[in-house]
C-alpha cells in the first residue's frame, strides 16, 4: 500500500501542466478515458514518489464535468497502489465501506482501478490502483 | 522538492485516525498550531512516503473552520518539502503566484513553513515545508 497518485480536476490540461511544472513536475503520459469522459495528464514528481494526475472532462455530463460545476478545480481523489484490487476492495466492503465500483475495472493506462464512495474516508475519493 | 505530505480537513481527530487505519496509516506525531486555531495528527504511511496531515479546528472561525463550513470534510491541500522555503516562496512571487503567506512562518512541529493560494495551482492550496 503506497500513495500513487494525486487527482486533481482542471479546466484545462495544457495550463494545468504548466502550473506544475514550476515545481518540478513533468509529463509522462497523457490520454483519455472514455468510459469515464475524462481526459487524463500524467505527470512524474521530480523527485520520483506520488504522481499527478490531472484530469479535465470532455464534457459538463460526466464525473469530473461536475465536479467542477460544484467545485471548481482542486483536489480531486487519492490513488494508492496495492497488490490485489479486488481484495483490497472486499476487505472495505467487509468493513462496511460503501463503495464506487463494486469490481475492479480498466482505468488510465489499462490498469485495474476501482473507486471507494468518499463517505468510507471522510469526503475524500479513493481509488485503488492494482500495482 | 518532493511531496511531504496531504493535508485533509476532518471534523474528528480520533475517527478520522481509525479511517486510515484500515490502508496502514499511524499516528506518529500529534498537537495543536494555536495561531492557525487547528489540531493536527500526522499519520505515517505504511511504506513511507508521503504522511496524511489530519486537520481538526478548535473553532468555527479559523481557517480549517470555515473549510468544513462551506466545503465539507476532505482534502484540504498538498505540502511540498523544499530545501529553501524562503528561496522557493521568492521564486513564486517572481511567477506571480499570490502567496497566503509572504515570508515562512512556524508550522507544525516548529517546521517554518509556508503558504502559497489556491490560484496560483488550479484551485490547490499548496504549502511549502522546508526540509
């Protein structure tokens, strides 16, 4: 278990890298999500450690696209890594944790991910990220 | 220059602790910053990395306060450790980021630290901690 990444919603990718690369962070993928509506920018730490990833709708009816009609752009989720999504996911169901997807499905880059509800962690949206 | 770790606004000290719990974060260190009117515990990630920084207020009107007043329990902002906070918090301000803080001050732990606004990173509230 370690912290992945960090999601941030944005309007706009191309700004969104520009803002980051004052401290250092890089691009190091870049794609699309369908299924999801989202557009995803993944930049490397400088450093190495937790990546960012920013995440900018392709239109207002999709997650991220509300999530800026109510927010407005900022943090969005955390992902940590562990070795078995689908175990990790039955142990928080097991725990009473209300979950986002109850199975483990493809996200950026073809991983296996899953969403848990932010009521399981205190209004913070977590996604796990098979390692 | 390396993600130190995020700060998450929570209505509960002690209940927020056992939520973390169940993806391996301890408590490592606790206690209170009076100026900025908020309890704090550091959690310590199960692998190392990055700390979950637990943000409880004592009031409703100090910073965290009127946080969960308008937004709700969640992620609150992500700190950055840098070798120079004073160095790095110049280079901002040269960028024409709008700094909440405009010279390091005493953070948690007696770290100086130091506050850069929202939009200068897309709605993140950002902190810089020297290392």
């Amino acid at each position: 278990m370690r912290l992945d990444h960090v999601g941030i919603a944005v309007a706009d990718l191309e700004a969104a890298q520009d803002r980051w690369a004052q401290l250092g962070y890089r691009p190091k993928a870049q794609g699309e999500v369908s299924t999801q509506g989202v557009r995803v920018a993944m930049l490397a730490a400088p450093g190495g450690g937790p990546q960012l990833e920013l995440l900018a709708p392709t239109g207002p009816d999709t997650p991220v696209g509300r999530f800026l009609a109510k927010r407005g752009e900022g943090l969005h989720h955390l992902a940590f890594a562990v070795p078995d999504v689908a175990k990790a996911l039955a142990d928080l169901r097991s725990a009473g944790a209300r979950l986002v997807d109850e199975a483990p499905r493809p996200g950026f880059g073809g991983h296996l991910v899953a969403f848990v509800h932010p009521s399981a962690f205190g209004g913070v949206l977590v996604e796990l990220v098979q390692e």
